[in-house]
C-alpha cells in the first residue's frame, strides 16, 4: 500500500506545475522536468545492482518477422523496445517528460512549432559505428514513409527537417500540436547504410535492424524463441545517467509456446524463469509446484498507478450487424461479467469501466460538468446516450441466468429491429442475426470466456460462430478488418498524444493495420485529440482526455473484462527489483530493464 501511495503522490507533483520548459537536459509536455541537469539516476534504478545473469520469458504465439518498424509481419511486440534507441529517453516516473539518449540536448520554441537536438558525439551502433545526423535524418524519412503506421502521423506534421549546425537537428513544424516536440524524440534511430539497396518496407526476417541499444539480437529461431544478450560495448553504459541501474541483465530470451498451458509447463519446469500471471484463480491455486515450494521461484505483486486502458472483445461497426448503437448495448447487456469474473477470477478482478480508468484521466461518474461539458456541448447532437448524462456499464447480479441483463438485450435488440423468430433472433425480413468472433490459437482464457459468452447470447436466439486460427492469420485478418468482433487490448497512458489518432482517429479507420478495430469515424473524437494535444495548461488537457473517454466509453464498441491494477509477477529468486517503484511500474521499461540478477540468493 506504502508503495501505491508514493507512485500516486509522485503523479500529482509531476502534475501540479504549468509553465516553459527548463533546460537543454530534458523536456517536458506539461512544467519542467523533475529531475535536474546533474541527476545522477533515475529515481527507481538501483546504481549499484550487479550485471549478469538473465531472463526467460514465455510468449504464446509466433513470429515472422525481426523488424519491429514495418507494417508486414508477426514481430515480438518486446522487440522495439528491447533493441531500439532514440533521441531522448522516457521517465517511467513522470507522466510525460524525456530525458536525453542519444541526444545530449533540446530546445525548443515556447509555442513548440520547432524544437531542436544536438546529437551526442559519443554515440554508436552496435557495430561501433557512430550514430550521425545523416542517420537521424534518414531515419525519420524512411520511418515516415515506408514504416509502421504509427509514424506516419508525425511525419506528415514535419514541414521540415533540416541540420542548422554541425551535429543539431531542428524540426519544424506545420501543426499547432504541443506534443510534436516530445515525439520528435522518441523515434527509433537506425543506420542508414545498413539499408542500402534493401526494400526497408519488405524486409523481415533476413535482416536485423542495427541500432545503438544497449541489447543486440544474439540467436534466434523464427517462432521458437529469440535471445538478445548485454552489449558489454554499449555506448551509453558509462556515459549517460538514465542508464545508470538499467539494462544490468546479460541475456533477455523470449521463448515461444503454442498456447498458455504449454508456456506455463515452462514456466514449472524452469524452461522458463519469469511469469507475468493475468489468471488470479491459478495465482492462487497452481502455485505450489517443487520449485516454488524449494524457494527457488517467489510470487511478487506489484502496485501501478496507470490507467487501465481498454481489454475485452471489439465490435467492428463496419460490418452491418454493430453499425447500431443500440445492437452494440444489447451483447453489453448480455455479457454476463459478474458470472464470467467469478469463474474466471474469483471476482478478485476489477472491471475495465472505461478506457483511463485506474487513473485521474478516467471520466467521472454522473454528467458531465465544467470544462468537460464544455468541451462536448458542440456535439450534443451527435453524441450516443451517456456521453453528457452519464454512463455505467451494465451490472448482472451474478447469477448465471442474468434476467434482468437478458431482459435488457432483448429491450435493445427490439428497439434496433430484431426480434426472436422460432427461437432465432431475426430482422423483420427473417434473416437471422448473426456474427463471427475471432481468436487466436492459443488465448484458453480468452476462449474460456467466450464460451460462457456463447452460452448467454443464446438465450437471445444468437448463435455466433467461433473461428480461431493461427497467428499468422489473426494478424493478417484483423490488419485487414475482416472480423466481426475479436479480442481486443489498447493500452493508454497518463500521457495521451498523437497516437489516439491511430487508435481512434477517422482519418486512418479503413486504412490496412489501423489500431482503430471498432471503426469509429467521430468528428469530436478528432475534436477532443486535437485540443489535448493543444492544450496550455494540465486542467484544459485532463478535460480533453475525459471528454474523449466518455465518447468512447458510452460508444459501446468494447466489452471490457477485467483490469490489472496491480502486476502479478512470478520469478526465480535471483531475479530482482528496487524497492521504489514508478508511476509507469510494470510497463514496456521495467521488467527487465530495471531488474537485476542476484546471484547470491
């Protein structure tokens, strides 16, 4: 508890000043950065933590592909943050504030329509070539154009990018957008030569990108597993403070499994030496096998303080079926979580309630008021019930049956045009309702909820069909918006910015690989986007993002599940961690960068 309540203290500090940014050592989206020029660490590393040892995670999927920044292929989703290396580096303790990597520093103007870095001259890749401003600028360019989608976005607000002086970058800007600034630095760095009369976008499994991390890619086997070891020439390892206490472990190794109980074998029998749990019944039940009994594996629960994000089951409202608002509340209401949480969990679990949940940025209970009603007001109209007068979602009483929550579907399914036809719920012409729900090979807890979902939604004449295939045709289905509704997990920050736009933007909707699977086409989600992303003060932004979660929240595109509010790490003893712990605790960052192998437990 101590420990949750220093992670939120701290996030109302990093929060309560407004104001430029301080100096050239770092930047903030909001105030100054917290730490000074001459910082020594970050504040939840441990300097003296020893090197060596190593990590063993088990991943259920595959890959196909070792090239985190394009659109084709099934990547690690670990592998862009494990082995890339950008201008600045992110504290995991301030809600949006970078400090300098491979830039040693920024500047920017006070309306942030141009911001600049100075490459740090004792910068190099891993092959001990130095990390030039060519490179940088190629980077951006090849990102931008041939890349993932999700660093289109930026790209296209650059009206230029320029060297101004030997070994300074500026970029300027043509969009008033306050976070440019910030994600100019946080682009992955990559080595122009390497791609000579290489297709940069169809590259995959043939090539390995060569950046400046502190880790290289040391062995692999396209979907077995994929081993990176410490780079013990690493630039940065004695050069920079944000590195001090990280990246102490000597190999990171991502084993591969068919499905969740064969990665958990692993796990038992060693193979396998750490285990994020998001089951809390086998948390609490199949955790007493010999190595756990011996010492040689310990359970350790870790508080955060970030928002929930969105996990459940999407609804894409492209296809005909969900295009209906009130379709979409009906499977709500017929999604038993009361009864599903209890099996599933315990009820241990706490429900996702909306998309920053967990969090000061989640909307409020009740009608909207103040700057938030402010903010929606112009789209009154337009918006679905709930967004100003307030929205929950459904609560059943527990029982399996759910009377009064089928009761409710049936109510909305009427209302749409649908009614119960022999048995079938049916549209007025008598063709059955009906959808497919995608899954991936693999995801048992999933399907384990699905199951029981199946069994409700007959009880509303609906028979959906359950289609699960293997990774490589999840992904390309799902990039490809061929799915009626399907697992779905956005995860969100106290630091929102331009990449709700790929998340929930209409101008990428239907394009090929969007993070928008639910297809919403909204002018005031693009509204809302825009104005926390232009926002001068932290109470004008904290509106925006609330505004923008009861929009989507009271979409009813998602049926959420439960959230974890807390990380449930299982790992062997030797395995260890600071005792501070971030706002950001658990995240991209964390498990492994800040742990440590303890040799003499």
């Amino acid at each position: 508890m101590s420990r949750l309540f220093s992670a939120t203290t701290a996030l109302a500090l990093a929060w309560a000043a407004t104001g430029a940014m301080a100096d050239g050592h770092g930047i903030a989206m909001y105030g100054e950065p917290a730490l000074p020029a001459d910082f020594a660490h970050f504040p939840y590393a441990n300097p003296d933590a020893p090197t060596g040892g190593r990590i063993v995670t088990a991943e259920v999927g595959t890959f196909d592909s070792l090239n985190p920044y394009i659109q084709k292929g099934s990547v690690p989703w670990q592998l862009r943050y494990i082995i890339g290396e950008s201008l600045m580096v992110r504290s995991l303790d301030e809600p949006f504030t970078l400090y300098g990597q491979l830039a040693s520093g920024v500047q920017t103007a006070d309306d942030r329509s141009w911001v600049e870095f100075t490459l740090n001259p004792a910068a190099m890749f891993s092959d001990g070539s130095p990390v030039t401003v060519e490179d940088v600028i190629w980077s951006f360019e090849i990102l931008g154009t041939q890349g993932h989608g999700r660093y289109r976005g930026f790209w296209e607000k650059v009206a230029s990018l320029e060297e101004v002086s030997p070994g300074t970058i500026r970029f300027t800007f043509n969009t008033e957008d306050r976070e440019l600034a910030l994600l100019a630095g946080m682009r992955p760095i990559l080595k122009k030569a390497q791609w000579d009369g290489v297709d940069f976008a169809e590259s995959g499994i043939d090539i390995v990108p060569i950046t400046s991390g502190p880790y290289v890619i040391d062995d692999f086997e396209v979907g077995r597993f994929v081993s990176f070891k410490r780079n013990p020439d690493y630039w940065g390892a004695d050069v920079l403070a944000t590195e001090a206490g990280l990246h102490n472990l000597d190999e990171i190794r991502l084993e591969f499994f068919g499905d969740e109980t064969a990665a958990f074998e692993a796990f038992k029998t060693g193979e396998v030496n750490s285990n994020r749990e998001f089951n809390v019944a086998r948390w609490d039940s199949q955790y007493d096998f010999p190595a756990a009994q011996a010492g040689d594996v310990v359970k350790s629960i870790l508080p955060h303080a970030r928002p929930s994000g969105m996990t459940g089951f999407v609804m894409n409202s492209r296809q005909p079926q969900f295009a209906d608002w009130r379709v979409r509340d009906a499977l709500l209401h017929a999604f038993n979580f009361e009864f599903i949480n209890e099996t599933m969990t315990g009820s241990a679990q706490p429900r996702i309630t909306s998309y920053w949940s967990n969090s000061p940025l989640g909307m409020a209970d009740g009608p909207a008021t103040g700057r938030v009603a402010e903010l929606l007001a112009p789209f009154a109209d337009d918006l679905l019930p709930g967004a100003l007068d307030g929205y929950t979602l459904p609560v059943s009483d527990g029982t399996e049956r759910n009377r009064a929550g089928t009761a409710a579907a049936l109510a909305q399914m009427e209302a749409a045009g649908y009614t119960i036809q022999n048995g079938v719920m049916s549209d007025a012409d008598g063709n059955p309702f009906s959808f497919e729900i995608l899954l991936e090979t693999g995801a048992s807890e999933n399907q384990a909820i699905i199951d029981m979902y199946t069994q409700s939604l007959g009880r509303i004449g609906i028979t959906p069909t359950i289609s699960v295939v293997d990774g490589a045709q999840y992904k390309e289905r799902t990039d490809a918006l061929d799915f009626d509704m399907t697992y779905y997990r956005v995860g969100l920050s106290l630091s929102p910015g331009n990449e709700q736009y790929f998340y929930f933007g209409q101008a990428t909707a239907d394009e090929p690989g969007t993070r928008n699977l639910m297809g919403i086409k909204s002018d005031a989600v693009d509204t809302m986007i825009g104005n926390l992303l232009t926002s001068e003060s932290q109470d004008d932004f904290v509106a925006s993002v609330k505004a923008l979660d009861r929009i989507l929240t009271s979409g009813r595109y998602v049926i959420p599940i439960y959230q974890w509010n807390i990380s449930r790490i299982a790992h062997a003893k030797e395995l260890s961690y600071p005792e501070t712990l971030p706002i950001f605790g658990d995240w991209p960052g964390w498990q492994p960068d800040v742990w440590w192998w303890n040799a003499a437990e």
